[in-house]
C-alpha cells in the first residue's frame, strides 16, 4: 500500500514537472516571439511563434502576430489562415480592423463572397469608417474593375530577379528601379523584415517595344548606402532627385496598441542635385522628416513646385496617408498638408504619381479594390472639386499588391510594380501599353423564320422554354444583354405568345454563383428585366408579362460556392425561364 502511495505521488510530481517545464517553454518562446515582431523581424516571428502553436497554446494575441506578421509581409494567403482562427474564436473581443484585414486577405486569395460578407460585419461595426462607406457605395466593384474602356497589355519584364524589384522612374535614356538582387562581387547587408538584402538603385535601358530592361547595372554609388534606397523622381531637367532611405533610429506607437511603443526603421526622402562640374552631391534628408514616423515615395507636380509623398506622421487618416507641400524657388518647403479624405482612408495610400496630363495615381486598400494595393486614378487633379477616385482595373490591377506605377509623356506606355503570384520574385516590375477597346454592344441581331413544334396543350405552371423545346437562354458571364442565339429563341415566345393572347407568363431568371449573392440576385433581376423587354419590343402586350429574377438560388447542378466547375458548367446556371401564371 505505501509503495502505490509512493508511486502515485511520484506520478504526480512528474506530471507537474513536465507542465511547468511545458508552460516555461511556451512563456520563453512567446517572449522572443514577440521580441523579433516587436523589433520588426517577420520571417523570424513567424518561426517562433509556429513552435508555440506547436505546444498547444493558443490565444488572441499570438492569432493576431502570426497573421499580422504575414499580412506586413504580404503573404495574404498564410495571414488569412491565421486571421480566420483569430476570429472564429475571438471575433467578439477584438478590434474591428481585423475583419478589414481578414477580408483584405480573403479577395487576395479570391474568396471575394466571403470577403464581402466580412467587409459588410465590418461596415456594420464601423459606420464611420471611411473603407465601410466606400465598400457600401460600390457593391459592384468587381464587374467595375474590369469594364474600363481604357485597357492595357502588360508583361513581366525578363530582367525581373527572384528577390524583390520594384519602384521604376524615368532618367534620360535609362529606367532606374530598386533591387534587392544579389551581387556576386559586393557585401551586402541582409534585413530582418523580410530576410532580403538591402534595396539598392540599379539602371536599364529599355526596349522601346517590349518594355523590358537590358544592360542592368548599379546606378551612381553616391546614392547606394548600407541601407534602403528606392522610388527616385526627378525634376524635369534632370538636376535634381529625390528619393526615399531608410533609417534606423526612432520608434512610433503600435496601431492597434497605443501603449507599446516600437523602435523599427523609418523611411526618409533625400533630396541631391547636381553641381557646377556635373556630379551629384551628397544627398541630404528633408527637413520635415522625422524619426517617429515615415516620409516615402515621393513625387513631382508638372512644373516641380510641389511635392507628394506618403507619410504615418501624426495627425493623418490612416496607417499611411498622401500629403502635398510647396517647393520654394529657393528650395525651402512649405508645410506639409494632408490630401483629405476625397483621397486618403484609414487605410494605406501611398506610391503617389502625377502623369503629364495632371491625373494623379496612387495606390491605396483602403478604397474599394481587388486585394491588396491596387492602383487608383484622380482625372484632372489640379481640380480639387472634381475629384474623383477610380480603380484603374484589370489587368494593372490584380489579387496582390500593385503599385508604383509611372507612365510616359502620353499616358500610354508605363511601368508599375506587382507581387501578384505569377512573379519571378517578391515584387516585379511590369510593363504596361494602353490598347483602345470599344465597350461591349448589344449585338445585332438577325432574323430567321421562326419554326415551332407541334403544341397539342398549354396549360398553367408550364415552362413555355420545355413546352417548345427551346435551347436554353444564356447569358454571358457578368452580362445582361439578348445574345444572337438566345434572340433565336426567344422570338419562338413571342410567336406562341402571338398565337395564344390570353396567355399571361413570369420570366424567371438564374445566375450562376460567382460573385456575391446580392449581387447575383441584381444581376438576375437585369437579365430578368431584359429578356421582359426584347418580348415587349417584339409586341407583346407588357401586362401580359412579368419577371423575377432567383440569383444563385436555384443552381442545377454542383457549382455552389467555393465549388471548381469549368465556364460550360457555370453556364447551366445562367438561364431563363418562362412560366406561364395564367392562360
């Protein structure tokens, strides 16, 4: 009996043992997690806070670093894994920018239904927001985004390496870009955001054709420091430059923690020019950047008298806010003023850029997008009154990041910035040519001698569609408008509707599931709506017609959401009916 006591105890002990050993663990792991995120050390962070998972311990917190540690990387996928459990178990406790955060991660991987719905819990919680009421006023971005008349054909330039290329500007006969590629001959530093070397300048020349760099080469080494340097604008006669570096000094407050104070890298704009001999100077920081916070991608109003930068200095609307400030003839500057919030969210908008015609581009998740940055257009900036955002679309825009675009003296040729997955590296740069589309018409429609079978009994609740044996009535994707063959079909309605007067119908319509349901639902309301008036206009008496239309309601086979069917599948669902409701 003493001996069993014995082993029990000792049993006992040993399980306490274990657990502390256990919880000592986890308390050391977290605790060097959240040192390398607190020191901005992703990619480590990650490591660490993944063997913590391993051990069973979960909590807000750690949810919160693993995705946040993702997201500030842009690597939406993992970040929505993350952001999913974060909110699936304490979605009720924690900050509503996380469900902007999750939806932003959602569209990144094309999950844009779900997206939506987080995107409307986070509108409900956050009538204010700006991002809320934006999304609120463009349920349709995603037909919006990609119905420009103005369409483009981009490439990935062959030069592109498997590190990180971004941030084009143009210099004389060259483009000049950030790298963070490797050199075989040189040292170089690595950085522990990303765990990539440190961005240097490089220069090409381009191929007036294609677009893409060769003769790729360090730009001036004046200008390539031990740190960051990227995104160069220069004044028109070329003299003088700036750009932005980074520093390692300072510290701001966490977003989502005002209490925590981190110390991490700031970016900051130099500015050089050139001297009486030809060379440039050394460059120097402007005198309203500031260790606390960021000044970053600047650029150059037409005449040079004002510039745009991004910046998180205090007193902004979002995490990264667009701020103009007057050029001096002496080279002073004015006092930075913030853009408002025509332009600026709570969200980032940054990578500012003003054409040869005025319009301003920038990039922004705040407004309304695909995923990740995408890039906007503001026609005829100089006028704040008639400001008005637009989404570029497809294909500049994508899923990831786009941004730092610049564009030539016409507007039709460019470049931007992307690390959408079909990259080589990070971020690629990617060239872009305007092509003139016209938009999409209601095609012509031909007539043909209408041939019906035989109809021996028309009774009510049938589908004239089955009573005729007409080929189904589609539409194609995200459209609203008669097809030529769908047109063939529907003029057999009419003749037996021409034939038969007292019949009454109700035109159903069904969408397949892409795109939100709501939005489904709309569209099919159109499609409805459409295939009512083609019969009207071909003389059928309008109170003999009425119409409904279902969305995704009644899909006919498996393409549900989140569901792989191929475009022949989809089109099943797309489809008309015509019930007759009284004969």
């Amino acid at each position: 009996m003493k001996m069993k006591k014995s082993f029990k105890k000792t049993l006992v002990l040993g399980i306490i043992l274990v657990l502390n050993v256990s919880v000592f663990s986890q308390n050391r792991l977290l605790k060097k997690g959240n040192e390398q995120y607190d020191k901005y050390e992703y990619i480590n962070a990650q490591n660490t806070y993944l063997k913590v998972v391993n051990t069973g311990f979960e909590s807000s917190e750690l949810f919160k670093k693993l995705g946040n540690s993702y997201y500030f990387n842009s690597q939406f996928e993992n970040a929505s894994k993350w952001y999913k459990r974060l909110l699936e178990k304490y979605g009720t406790i924690v900050k509503t920018e996380y469900f902007f955060r999750y939806a932003q991660t959602l569209k990144a991987i094309g999950n844009y239904k779900e997206a939506d719905l987080y995107m409307h819990k986070f509108s409900r919680l956050n009538p204010e927001d700006n991002r809320a009421q934006l999304f609120l006023k463009k349920q349709n971005y995603l037909k919006d985004t990609n119905s420009e008349v103005e369409k483009y054909r981009v490439k990935n330039l062959e030069m592109n390496s498997s590190f990180t290329d971004f941030g084009t500007t143009y210099y004389g006969d060259y483009i000049l870009f950030s790298s963070s590629r490797k050199e075989e001959t040189s040292k170089q530093n690595i950085h522990e955001w990303n765990k990539e070397l440190y961005l240097d300048f490089y220069k090409g020349k381009p191929d007036p054709e294609t677009g893409d760099l060769y003769e790729i080469e360090k730009w001036d080494h004046i200008f390539n420091s031990d740190l960051h340097e990227s995104t160069p604008v220069f004044t028109k006669n070329k003299k003088i430059v700036y750009f932005t570096r980074n520093n390692e000094d300072g510290g701001s407050y966490d977003k989502l923690n005002q209490q925590r104070r981190i110390r991490t890298d700031k970016l900051k704009i130099y500015r050089a020019s050139v001297n009486a001999r030809g060379e440039w100077t050394e460059p120097e920081p402007l005198p309203f950047n500031s260790d606390s916070y960021s000044i970053a991608h600047p650029a150059l109003s037409n005449d040079g008298k004002k510039l745009y930068f991004s910046s998180d200095m205090p007193g902004g609307k979002g995490e990264s806010d667009i701020y103009e400030v007057e050029v001096n003839s002496d080279g002073s500057f004015g006092v930075p003023t913030n853009l408002g919030s025509k332009i600026n969210t709570e969200g980032k908008e940054t990578f500012p850029f003003i054409s040869a015609n005025n319009d301003l581009y920038f990039s922004s998740d705040g407004h309304v997008g695909l995923g990740g940055l995408d890039i906007f257009k503001v026609k005829s900036f100089s006028d704040s009154d008639t400001w008005k955002v637009e989404n570029v679309g497809k294909p500049i825009n994508s899923r990831a990041d786009d941004f730092a675009i610049i564009m030539n003296k016409d507007s039709k040729k460019g470049y931007f910035s992307s690390n959408r997955k079909e990259g080589k590296g990070k971020d690629d740069i990617y060239s872009f040519v305007r092509i003139e589309i016209k938009k999409k018409e209601e095609p012509k429609i031909k007539k043909d001698t209408v041939v019906l079978p035989k109809i021996t009994e028309i009774k009510k609740g049938d589908d004239l569609g089955k009573t005729l044996v007409l080929n189904p009535i589609y539409f194609d994707f995200d459209e609203s408008f008669i097809r030529p063959d769908a047109a063939i079909e529907l003029d057999k309605i009419v003749t037996v509707l021409k034939k038969y007067p007292s019949i009454k119908i109700q035109v159903r319509s069904h969408t397949d599931s892409r795109a939100i349901w709501y939005y489904n639902t709309a569209l099919s309301k159109r499609r409805a709506k459409s295939t009512r008036e083609y019969l009207i206009k071909n003389g059928i008496n309008r109170n003999r017609i009425t119409s409904r239309g279902y969305g995704e309601s009644r899909l006919l086979n498996k393409c549900k959401d989140y569901v792989y069917c191929t475009e022949e599948e989809h089109q099943l669902n797309r489809r008309s009916e015509f019930i007759v409701i009284e004969k």
